[in-house]
C-alpha cells in the first residue's frame, strides 16, 4: 500500500518527469560507454585463453584504440593539441587522416 503511494506520488506530480528522464538518459550513456570499453579495448580479456598471455594483442588493435582516442582529442583545435610536441603523433600512420 505505501508503494502504490508512492509510485502514485511520482507519476502525478509533474516535475518529476524531467528528472526520470535525465536519470535514465544518463544511466544509458554510461552502460554504453561501458560496453564500449569492454568489447573494444584491446587491454579487457573476455576470452580466458588470453588471461595469461601478455601479448595478448596485436599492434594494430593497440593503434586503432589509440587513433579513435586521437581523433577524438583533436575534434576542436586548440593550442595544446596543435603545438609542435604533437608532431610525432600526427605523424603515425593511424593519425594520417588528422589534420591540423
């Protein structure tokens, strides 16, 4: 009986709707950026069979983790992204199609 109460008193009061919304907005993005992370990052192993190698990875997964984290940071130019410490990063085969 408190329940239905209390579900009662949410669902008629109306501000309460933009907060279940920014709630479940939000609990959304991070369950997607977790599983993101989980199935795309070269370090997670979900396969026991490469738990106890520690090369468990090849280059290029390494590289393309490292470019999308790359082009990312590079989305809005700036002084830190553009100064000369960068170059050998823009350099990198993954990092070709960044420009400055």
């Amino acid at each position: 009986m408190v329940t239905k109460g209390l579900l009662n008193l949410w669902a008629t009061d109306r501000g309460t709707f933009p907060v279940v919304f920014l709630a479940t907005l939000a609990l959304t993005a991070a369950l997607g950026n977790a599983a993101r992370y989980l199935v795309n990052n070269p370090d997670v192993c979900l396969d026991k069979s490469k738990r106890n190698n520690f090369m468990h990875y090849e280059d290029d997964q390494g590289a393309e983790w490292r470019a999308r984290r790359f082009r990312f940071a590079n989305i809005k130019k700036n002084a830190i992204n553009q100064s000369a410490q960068f170059d050998p990063a823009f350099e990198k085969e993954e990092n070709k199609d960044v420009t400055r």
